[in-house]
C-alpha cells in the first residue's frame, strides 16, 4: 500500500499550510478585517485571537465581530467545495490542499457551535463578546447551538468524505488504512503546528487551552474518524488518487509561510 501513499514531507507540507491559511483566514479576514471596517481597530492580533477594541463599537457591532471569523471559515469551506470539481484529475497535491482546506473551514464554522453551546464561550458563544451575547435564556440558546452543531459537524464529515473516498484506492479496509494514515499526519501536523506557534503567545497556558487546542485538536477531530464511515460502494480512485512525490514548491511555500506566520503572529501584534 506504499506505492498509493502520497509522499510524507509533501503531505506535512500540505497540511502545514491548509492549518495555517484556515486560521489566519478566520482571525484576520474575519475578525481583524470586521473589527475596522465596523469603525473600531483591533489592539492586539495574535495567531489565534484578536482583541478588538469593542469601546468603538455597538453591541450589534460587537456581535458582527464576534460572528465574522465563524463565517469567513464557512465561506472558505463553501468556495473550496465549489473550486474542488474543476481541478484536473491528475494534480492530486493540489487537490488535497483544497479539500483539506476546505474540511477545515467547515469543520471550524461547525465546531464553533458546538464549542460555544457547550461552554458559553468562544465566537458564537452566549459569553462577553460573544455573537449570542446578552442571548435569554441562555440555557435554551446553547441547547439549541449544541444541537445544531452536531448535526452541521455530522453533515460536514460526511459530505468531505464523499468528496475524498473517490480518491482511495483498493478495498473498504484498504481504503480505511490508506485514508486514516493520511489524515492522521495531517491532523498531528496542525496540532503541532498550532501548539508550537501557541508557546510564543505572551498569554501563556490560558491561550493553548481555550483557543490552540479546540481549534487544532477538537474542531479537526473529524479527520481522525471519518474513515470509519466509507460506503463501499463509493467508486475506485480516479488517475493518482491520493499519491504524489515530492514537491520543493509545496515544501517550501509551507516553510514560508508557517514560518512567517509564527513569526508575525505568534508574539502578538499590538496597537
């Protein structure tokens, strides 16, 4: 089964940068971008958090801020679904940067209601700065949050596999192995990543465990599972399927950008 996995540094390289772009999209295109064009600016922007200054703002506005990482993570998901079908068969790397990037996104708008329902906390959350903030009565609202939230995360993973099983080569249990050893080093690839990038935050352990280790360990949980559910009369692998060599490009556009990331974000920018 060697043969039909794709190349292990390419495939870190890969994930390395689907985490990354699904995170910076999420805080800066949707928190940071919100907070300003709503009339205020944010005081400090972190690889995982931006804290908007909300004495600028309106209840609603800080809502809308609240609210606009969520939905920039479901955009993301949503065009990557779109752009997925118009790839060539034969650009696999490629094919799975979109996918994962796109699951990620999804994963992370769903996630989030299902983080914020059960906690009252985060994006969504009925909490200070919370989207639902304020919301009564708020044990109603996170029932109904954490109810929805399992059900889009469910949708989510399903609808990702679909797009991905065509991919796998072999049998049922063939392709449960080959797409279990796939996701799984992209699922330890971002959580590390995150990890590492969370050391450098000056808010220490408090910023690993509510923000870090949700976002990389929990809301991308799906990936670790998902196998299990293939239908086995999901078609055969179309062209490579998921193998590919190894690429210098993919290796280093990652390094850049990881490393220009952590380095940017992971100290926090201040005001």
């Amino acid at each position: 089964m060697a043969r039909d996995l794709p190349d292990p540094v390419t495939l870190v390289a890969i994930s390395s940068l689907a985490y990354i772009l699904a995170v910076a999209l999420h805080e800066h295109l949707g928190h940071s971008a919100a907070c300003g064009l709503l009339g205020s600016r944010p005081l400090e922007m972190g690889a995982f958090y931006v804290d908007c200054d909300d004495a600028r703002l309106s209840t609603g506005a800080i809502r809308a801020v609240a609210a606009a990482g969520p939905l920039v993570s479901l955009l993301t998901g949503m065009v990557c679904v779109l752009a997925l079908p118009r790839l060539p068969v034969r650009a696999p790397r490629a094919f799975y940067f979109v996918w994962l990037l796109g699951t990620l996104g999804l994963m992370s708008a769903s996630g989030y209601l299902l983080f914020s329902g059960v906690s009252g906390l985060g994006d969504l959350g009925t909490g200070a700065e919370g989207a639902l903030m304020g919301a009564h009565p708020q044990w109603l609202w996170r029932i109904a949050l954490t109810l929805l939230g399992v059900l889009a995360y469910k949708a989510v993973v399903m609808a990702s596999l679909r797009r991905i099983a065509p991919r796998l080569p072999g049998t049922r249990t063939e392709r449960i192995r080959t797409g279990r050893r796939v996701l799984l080093i992209s699922y330890l690839t971002g959580a590390l990543i995150y990890l590492l990038i969370g050391l450098a935050n000056p808010r220490g352990l408090a910023i690993l465990l509510l923000s870090v280790l949700p976002a990389s360990l929990g809301a991308s949980s799906g990936l670790l599972w998902m196998m299990q559910r293939i239908d086995s009369r999901t078609p055969v692998a179309e062209g490579p399927g998921l193998q590919f060599g190894r690429s210098v490009g993919w290796i280093a556009a990652a390094a850049v950008l990881t490393g220009a990331y952590a380095i940017v974000f992971g100290p926090t920018l201040r005001a």
